[in-house]
C-alpha cells in the first residue's frame, strides 16, 4: 500500500504533480476515459448536493453572522472529509479480493429486497411473540 508521504515523495514539486495532472488527463477524448470523468463529475455533483442541502438546513435559523460561519465550517468539513474517505478508499481498494466480497454482499442486499418486493410488504411475522410466526 502506497502512503501519503510516498506519494508527495514520488511526485515531488508543484511542476511534477501538474506534470502528472496532464498525463492524467491526456486521454480524455478516448470514450472509456471520458466516460469515467463524467462517472466522477456527476458523484461529485451529487455528493455537493447533498452537502448543501444538509449545511443549509443546519444554518437556516441562524443569523446572517453565524450563517456565515457555519457554512463555511460545513463546505470545509465536506471539502476534508472527501479527501480523507478518498485516500482511504483508494488504499481499501488494494486489498486482494475486497470488490468481490463488496459485490457478494451487494447481491445479498439485492436477493433481501428482491424477496421483500415479492412479497408485497407482507409481513414474515415475529419470532419473538408466540403465535405470530406466520402472520405475514
């Protein structure tokens, strides 16, 4: 796994990193590579959505001075915690055999709501309370 300070390590100067920016992005007029910044666009739209939502419901009934002051903490707070669940994501991601479990356990997921759906919201009845087994 590759650390943060490796990282800086590697890439070295501000010249570097923008140097790398560049490669990065030198095929982004290849289908595959356009698709997938748009996949990370539109998450990020999304996920800027929701924060907004949720930092202006937090400062609605404040004053213009506090208002200010919180929203400004929650864009920070959004703007680290994105960075950091990236980073860790990114090491997650290296570990042999994590995406396949991920996926078991998201078809799992989908085989519960598949059989809830197909039951029309019934109930499977309570374990717990005697005579309600099955009054679903």
């Amino acid at each position: 796994m590759t650390t943060l300070g490796s990282v800086a390590a590697h890439y070295g100067a501000p010249a570097n990193i923008w140097a790398a920016i560049v490669h990065d992005f030198s095929n982004i007029t290849e289908p595959a590579a356009f698709a997938a910044f748009l996949q990370v666009l539109m998450i990020d739209l999304v996920l800027a959505g929701d924060n907004a939502i949720v930092v202006g419901a937090l400062a609605a009934g404040l004053n213009p001075e506090q208002r200010r002051k919180v929203i400004l903490i929650g864009v920070l707070a959004a703007l680290v915690l994105r960075i950091i669940f990236a980073l860790i994501v990114t090491q997650l991601l290296q570990i042999i055999g994590l995406i396949f479990v991920g996926g078991l356990l998201l078809l799992w997921v989908a085989w519960k709501m598949w059989r809830e759906l197909r039951h029309n919201g019934e109930s499977a009845g309570s374990e717990e309370i005697l005579g309600d087994e099955h009054s679903g």
